[in-house]
C-alpha cells in the first residue's frame, strides 16, 4: 500500500489484501457492489462536453456503483474530480480502474481505497475525560494528590470500581488464530478487526474497550495474561481464538477471575442466534420443545448455538462437522466439547448424512462454511423451514436459492433481511454487567439478553424478512443492559443491587 503524503491516498494493490495460505479468498464470494471494496478515484478528465458521462457510463456498464462524485479542482483545461465507487471485491476494483484508464481524454491520477484510508494510524484513541491546564489540575490527577486515591483504593479494595477506570472498561483479547474468516493470521494482523470491537463496544454499548492481542497460542499463557491484567478491566470480551483452545481459555477465566469473561465468538453468536429463533417460532407457531434442529459446524460458535438452544427448551440436535454426525461412542475427530456435544445431542443417535437429518427438520442452522448444503435439499424439511446460514461472507446456502424452499432465512450479512449479528448482544450485555459489577455473565444472562433483544420487535410488526431488529435500533442495548442487570441481581452474581448510571463524561 503507497501513502500520498499530500492526499493521503492509497493505491490500490492486491498483495495488501492476500488471504493466508489455506484460506479462501472473501474476494471471490461477494455478489455485489460493497462498501467495504469502496474506492475513490481522482480523474483529471478533459474539459469537454460529454467526458464525465463516459467515465459514468462505463463504471455502470463493468458493474460498480458510483456514490459520490466531487470537484477537486482545476488545471489548465481539464477538471480534476473525485469519484467515489463501490465494487464487489479487490481484482473487481482493479478491473475497472484499469477500464477507466483506457477512455482517452481521461487520466487517473489516483486511487484510494476508503476501507485502508479509515484504518490510516488506528481507529481508537485514548482521550482525558478531566481537564490538565492548571498546577492545581496536575496535583489532583497525579502527585501528590493522586497519592490519596490510591490509598482509598489500597484500604478498601472495591473502590476501584467507583475511582477507576475499571467501572467501564472491557479489554478485548484474541491471539489472532481465528479472525473472520481469515483463520490463524497472528496478533498483529487481528489488531484492526479489535479495534473495530472496541468501536462497536462504545458506539452501542458506552463501553470503554481496549485491543489486547497477545503473542502466544499457549492456553496458559494466555490465561496467566488475563489474570495478569484483570486488576485494570472490568471485563474481558475474549475474541477470535481457535477451538476447542477458546473453551478452555474461558472455562478457566471464569472459574479463576471475579469479573465476566465472554467468548463472543460463542456465547454473543448463540444469543441472537436465539433471539431471531424466538421470533421465527412466532409466525410459524412451533414450540422450542417439538422442533427438530440441524446444526453444521461443532466449533466454537456452534457449540455454544446449541448449547443455548437447549437451555431454551430444544430437545433434539444433531450436529455434523466435515466427517459426519457428531454421536455418543464416536472416536474419529473429537475433542472433548465434541463429547460433550455427543452426549448431550442427538437422542437418537443418528449416524447418517447431513442430507438424510434434514428430513422433517424444522430449523437448519448453518455456522461451517460456503456450500455446505445444496439447496434442493431443503425441502426434505417440515413445515414452515427455518434456515440460519451464518458463514461469512458466503453463507452456506445463498438466500436466493433457499427461497422455494424456506419459510424464514436469516444469515449473518447485512445486505439481507435477518442479519445474525453479534453487535445486537456484547454491548448490551456488559453494559448490563459492567452497571451491577457483575462476576460473571452465567446462562440466565444469556438467555434474558436474548429475550431482549426478541422483545425490540413488537408483534405488529414480526415478518418473514424482520424476525431480529437492525444493528442501529437504539432499543436493543439498552433493553439488553437492563434484563441483564435484573437476572445477574436475582442469580445472586451482582456486587451492586442498584446499577450507578453510566457518567456523561463517559458517552
């Protein structure tokens, strides 16, 4: 990637985005124009009638979708415009640069690609919430006055949370071994996607987050970390870290810390997952007890899917992974959450194919990868079909395709109706437990934020395409927080019976 010092523009160059080895290329799979591939294209063109037209036109005519169009300047007799496009991936940006180029009368000066310009030197910064001009504000923030502080602190412990930071900061911790869907690409490669965490966490929730990415895929290192920094935070929001390792990062962190510890990874997926469930049964009415689930993928995400749904009353999930259904007695290709998958799952003990288990089930819930179901194969399902396909940025079966076939279809893209989206649940819920100081986010927890987040859509207005609310509904977090706090009060794990309000320095 080039910089321009003057412009600070970048160049478009595909070995910025190379997938790591063994990883499909995202590019290949995006169906339409997006603005995550957003580009911005300084022309120097002709001053004559007809030029811009030319440049539209062709931009219309190799698919990209053009957003904005701005004067820069001029030079001589030509106008220097910004055009702003989204295309459908990399090699499609390219393409079309490369088209432009050739109109004669047109000189493409250079390109930026928005998505590198938004992340240019971070996207997070820590600011002073108190003013540092005077000597006076300089003795109370620090020496000697400071000194005081953290007395109060030293000889009553919980006062760190009314005199600190810890009150509203989360730390969110990966070691970079399962970003999105690029896999194991190391810390600092998974700063960015961290940051962005920390983003939504204040965005939605008022939520002072901080990226941790540590240099090790040791589980005890990665705990001892944890412990060692928890004294700062008032949570951790554990976070792209490969199975079945995160489970007992989490395991461990739950038992050994005295502040919540969350893999979204699992437990936020498995929330909305739930709370779109809630509402999907509404319009076809079928009760979590009858139905019959299939779930494609036993990793991380889901594990803790089915595991939620089984708290809610589901009784009968089969899961398959690449070599087939998971059952009690199976040797190839466990770990021990799988066995505790097979022991829990799957009553029957159904050993047949993914395409078999689909006869007469009512929701296939899909968190492997593209592909993993042909669509014809859907209609083996009972009445009223409900598909989750979650993979991303491919979902394993595309909606258009499931249509003739499925009553409700959600994914987790957000240029479909019924985003599955882990934003709906984080912020919310350690907003909930950041309020209560809370020990710990157990499944009553869960369960109620899911409810809450079912509850943001009234029945008047539930739908096929509108079973889980938008990532912007202002509702969500703060219904989400405030379930939350009631259930951590009544299962006996909030320090605080009466949440303090959130400070407006804070927001």
């Amino acid at each position: 990637m080039i910089v321009s010092k003057h412009h600070i523009f970048c160049e478009l160059n595909m070995t910025s985005t190379k997938q790591p080895d063994g990883v499909k290329n995202a590019d290949l799979h995006n169906s339409k124009p997006s603005a995550s591939y957003s580009l911005t294209l300084r022309v120097k063109i002709t001053n004559q009638p007809g030029m811009l037209g030319k440049i539209t036109s062709l931009i219309g005519e190799v698919g990209g979708d053009i957003g904005a169009i701005d004067i820069h300047g001029f030079e001589n007799d030509a106008i220097i415009r910004d055009i702003t496009i989204k295309v459908k991936d990399s090699g499609h940006g390219e393409m079309l640069v490369e088209q432009v180029k050739k109109i004669p009368g047109i000189e493409v000066v250079n390109v930026s690609d928005r998505t590198f310009l938004m992340h240019l030197g971070g996207k997070i910064r820590v600011t002073n919430k108190v003013p540092l001009k005077t000597r006076d504000d300089l003795s109370m923030a620090y020496t000697p006055g400071v000194a005081r502080v953290c007395m109060a602190i030293h000889n009553e412990p919980e006062n760190v949370y009314k005199l600190t930071i810890k009150r509203n900061t989360v730390a969110v911790i990966t070691d970079g071994t399962a970003v999105l869907g690029l896999g194991d690409i190391g810390p600092e490669a998974a700063l960015p996607v961290m940051e962005g965490k920390a983003m939504l966490f204040k965005e939605f929730g008022k939520v002072d987050a901080f990226p941790i990415c540590l240099a090790t895929k040791d589980v005890e290192e990665i705990i001892q970390a944890c412990k060692h920094i928890a004294p700062v935070f008032g949570g951790i929001n554990l976070e792209d870290i490969s199975a079945p390792r995160c489970f007992e990062v989490e395991e461990r962190l739950k038992k050994e810390l005295d502040i919540p510890v969350f893999h979204d990874d699992q437990h936020g997926t498995a929330v909305v997952v739930l709370a779109a469930l809630i509402n999907a049964l509404k319009i076809v009415k079928k009760e979590m007890s009858s139905l019959k689930v299939i779930v494609s993928g036993v990793g991380a995400a889901g594990v803790a899917c089915s595991k939620i749904l089984l708290n809610a009353g589901v009784k009968n999930v089969i899961g398959f992974d690449r070599l087939g259904a998971i059952y009690k007695g199976r040797g190839e290709h466990m770990n021990y959450m799988k066995d505790w998958f097979a022991d829990h799952t799957n009553p029957t003990g159904f050993k047949g194919s993914i395409q078999d288990a689909l006869e007469g089930a009512d929701l296939y819930m899909g968190l492997s990868g593209p592909g993993t179901i042909e669509a014809s194969a859907l209609k083996k399902m009972a009445r009223d079909p409900i598909v989750f396909a979650m993979a991303n940025p491919t979902p394993e079966v595309m909606p258009e395709e499931a249509a003739p076939y499925v009553r409700i279809m959600a994914t987790g893209r957000s240029d479909y109706p019924n985003q599955i989206n882990n934003v709906l649940c984080f912020p919310g819920i350690f907003r909930g437990a950041l309020d209560c100081q809370a020990t710990d986010i157990n499944e009553e927890m869960k369960l109620a934020a899911a409810h809450a987040i079912a509850s943001c859509i009234s029945d008047s207005e539930l739908n096929e395409d509108y079973i889980i609310p938008g990532v912007f509904n202002p509702l969500v977090a703060q219904r989400v927080a405030e379930e939350v706090v009631k259930v951590a009060i009544k299962t006996g794990v909030a320090r605080k019976g009466t949440p303090d309000p959130v400070d407006p320095i804070e927001q």
